[in-house]
C-alpha cells in the first residue's frame, strides 16, 4: 500500500549553506506542530556540502526526534525539492567566493572601499545580477510545481535569507506578488546589543523598529521592572545613553553605529558598524577611518574584511559538522536560534501568531508613508494562519528617511534594470550608491561598472 502523503513540506534551497542549514533546519525540528506529517527537504548545487547537511540533520532527528513523523530528503534537482512545497527557504549566493572576491576588488581599484559588499553598492549590485536567473527560476517551479498550485488557496512561500535582501526580495514579489518575505537577523541582534548594554532582561525590553533592511531604525525603545507587576514601560533610550557614558567600552565595536545614532538625534540603526560604514557617504573615504573607528573590530571593518574572513574559515565549518556527525550523540538543542522562518511556519500551521521584522513590499507606500511607494520596506510583520500581516501608517523622522530612501534609489534602479533588461540602470544604480559617489567621479564609476560586467559575465544575465 502506498503511504500517504505528507500534509507538510519545507524545503530549503541552498541547504549546503551550512551555519544557516544547520541553524534553521535544526530550529524546525524543536516545533511540535511540525515534529508529525512533515517533509524536510534540503537541495543545493554542489552535492558534497549537500550530504554534508543532510547527515547532519538526519543524525540530529534520529538522535532526538526519532519517534517522530518527520523525513528528510536531499536532492540537487531544484524542481524536484520544490515540488509539492508550501514553504521554500532560499540562502544562495550565486558565484560563490571567486565572485565575491571580484565585488570587492575590482571597485578597489577605483577608490570604492567595502567591507562585506553584499547590500547596495558595487558588490551588492553585482551580487543582486547573480541571484536573479536563480530566484526567477525558484519562483517558476513554485508556480508550476509547488503546494497547492492547482487549485484556489495557500499558494507556496518563499522565505529569503539571501542577500541584497531588498533587492531580491523585491525583484521576487515583483515577479510573483506576495510571494516573498525576505528575513534578516539585524532586528532582534541589535535589540539583544541594546538590551545588553541597558542592563535589561529580555522580558524586560521591547521595541518599535522599522525602515528598509539593514537601514531600519529603532524609533521607540522601552523598558520596565519585570519584579514589579504595576511597572509601566517606560523610554529606554536614556538608560542607553547613560550606559555607553559611563562604560564606553560597551561601544567600542560599535563606534560607526553610535556616531550615526547622535548624528540622527538618537535612533539606533539595525545594522553593525563594518556594514553600515557601506550605506553612507561619511566615513570609509577618511584616511584616519579604521584609526577612527575601528574599535575591537580589526581584520573585519578593513577593505574586504568579510572576504578576507570567509577565505580564512573556508573547510572549518565542514571540518566541524564532520567531527559532530562521527560522535555518538549530537549536542541537544531544546530552544531555537531566534531565526524568524521556523517561527512563521510554526505560526501559520498552528495559527498561534509570531511577531516579527520582515521585509515586505511598501504597498501604495501604505506600510512606511514617506517612503516610495512599491520599494520594498521592512517593517512589524504578524504572521498566523491567513497569512503575513504587515503594520503599515509608520512615518520616519526626516532625517531617517533621507537615508533610506538614499539606498532605495539605488536598490530600485538595479531591479528596474533587471526586470526591464536594461543594463544602462544598472550603472545608474552605482552612480547612485552613495559610498562609491563619495569617491569617484561619474566616469570612474562607468568604467568600474564595464569591468565587472566582463569580469562577472558568466554569472549574470545576458543584457
């Protein structure tokens, strides 16, 4: 007799990416409405790393999960892993370290400094064109292959980890409407630093946040005593404040982030500071810039310092996922990473609705309203059985819109581009970056730009 389907399958594309495979895949685990009827289904290209996981997670569930109904399938066929799929996690990077090494040398030559370059800028944008043939072809099989796609009703959803976040996830729900939340942890690690250097439990801090990813601004931080049942909340910023003068140690790994904070009257930024030194054009063109701000953070805010890193790292995380499979029983995990995509499965198949930050299409410019409409904006997201529910009527201060909307510009370029096959916005989305105008002139950038199509071409589509 032939078994009876699965009600529930969860695939994860690029599941050989291994500290967000074995991250999330082992957090899907640890939800008892997902521990019965459940596929879990891991693909990648490059099928070493793939098995790799996958005899990680399949250890993991046999070591504590055994009695339950949950399988755990590998495939390096994307359709296949996609078909009969109601929710699709993606974590690509197209090209992998030899592309990432041209997105941060080649605009090195022209002055153009990035430490990660995998947001906006010349190494985001050209990380965006990889990406695109790979997220156009995910959308296509969840179309004709994926969850219910015969009928009226729940339609597959892709969950994006990969970055350019805004970018992909727009050029996504461009593509498909509604079809993309894309998920980051910059919200909840930066809450956890700010709560730390307060002082607070976690029960104790919360928080108002919203803007574009990796640019979203904590816009109302609160705090009350949690042994006092008649505490009100109250503003946590001074306590903010008063720690990092009276400890300014707390923030000497992130000196960029706190002088942005002042500069902008008070709100703290999502995103840490070698990041953040990439959105804006007021610090890495300084000569005295790591001298400045560089803090605790040596080797990782320099000139391709997450490049350098990965280079470095490269073999041990597989080193390590190959020690764990060989011992007799894995390391137990009773409480998951904070990852928001098992959370809002978990909610959506139980109905108990999750909060979190997400990245979600500025319909009508109805979500954030001094933002442009349609570009793609992350703000307070409940998601539960209906589905993903965006909190819109948020007004930035001007200053923060400003700086957003400085990135927007560059983000909406490089997608119209895409969509449009028109290679001509995507050097106007490099004239635009506001890290690379600080540096080059309008012929530097073009240049740059030519050079990184011929040097990438293999990668990216065809204009």
């Amino acid at each position: 007799m032939k078994k009876p389907e699965k009600s529930r399958k969860i695939t994860f594309i690029g599941a050989g990416s291994l500290v967000f495979g074995k991250n999330l895949l082992t957090d899907l685990l640890l939800f008892p409405a997902l521990q019965e009827d459940t596929i879990l289904c891991l693909e990648d290209i490059h099928a070493e790393r793939l098995d790799l996981m996958f005899r990680y997670i399949k250890k993991f569930k046999e070591d504590f999960f055994d009695d339950k109904d949950i399988t755990i399938e590998k495939t390096t066929n994307q359709r296949k892993a996609i078909e009969d799929a109601k929710y699709v996690i993606d974590s690509i990077h197209v090209g992998g370290l030899d592309a990432f090494k041209l997105d941060v040398e080649i605009p090195y030559k022209y002055g153009v400094s990035q430490a990660v370059g995998d947001t906006i800028g010349p190494g985001g944008v050209f990380r965006f064109l990889r990406d695109t043939r790979a997220l156009k072809s995910i959308l296509q099989d969840m179309q004709e292959v994926g969850h219910n796609v015969n009928n009226d009703g729940v339609k597959p959803l892709l969950l994006n980890y990969a970055n350019p976040m805004a970018m992909n996830t727009w050029f996504c729900n461009s593509i498909v409407p509604d079809s993309t939340v894309g998920l980051c942890h910059g919200v909840q690690g930066t809450a956890d630093v700010l709560r730390h250097w307060a002082g607070l439990k976690r029960e104790e801090f919360s928080f108002f946040c919203a803007g574009i990813n990796h640019m979203a601004w904590f816009l109302e931080a609160w705090y009350k005593d949690s042994a006092d049942p008649k505490a009100k909340w109250q503003d946590a910023y001074p306590l903010i404040y008063k720690a990092l003068e009276e400890d300014p140690s707390k923030g000497k790994s992130e000196k960029v982030r706190i002088d942005m904070m002042k500069a902008t009257g008070g709100y703290f930024m999502t995103e840490e500071t070698r990041h953040l030194s990439e959105y804006v054009p007021y610090y890495r063109k300084l000569s005295d810039f790591l001298e400045k701000f560089q803090g605790n953070l040596s080797g990782l805010i320099e000139q391709a310092g997450d490049y350098l890193m990965q280079v470095k790292l490269q073999g041990r995380f597989e080193k390590s996922i190959i020690r764990a499979i060989k011992k007799s029983k894995l390391p137990h995990k009773k409480v998951p990473t904070g990852e928001y995509a098992p959370f809002i499965i978990n909610a959506m198949e139980t109905n108990k609705s999750f909060g979190f930050n997400g990245n979600v299409i500025n319909k009508e410019g109805g979500l954030i309203t001094n933002l442009p409409k349609g570009c793609c904006v992350e703000v307070p997201v409940f998601a539960d059985s209906y589905g993903l529910h965006p909190q819109g009527g948020i007004v930035l201060p001007t200053v923060c819109q400003a700086l957003c909307t400085s990135n927007i510009m560059v983000q909406k370029a490089a997608v119209e581009g895409v969509l449009e096959m028109n290679r001509e916005k995507i050097y106007h989305a490099i004239l635009l970056d506001p890290n690379t105008a600080s540096v080059c002139s309008t012929t530097q950038i073009r240049e740059m730009v030519e050079e990184m199509f011929e040097a990438e071409a293999k990668w990216i589509p065809k204009f």
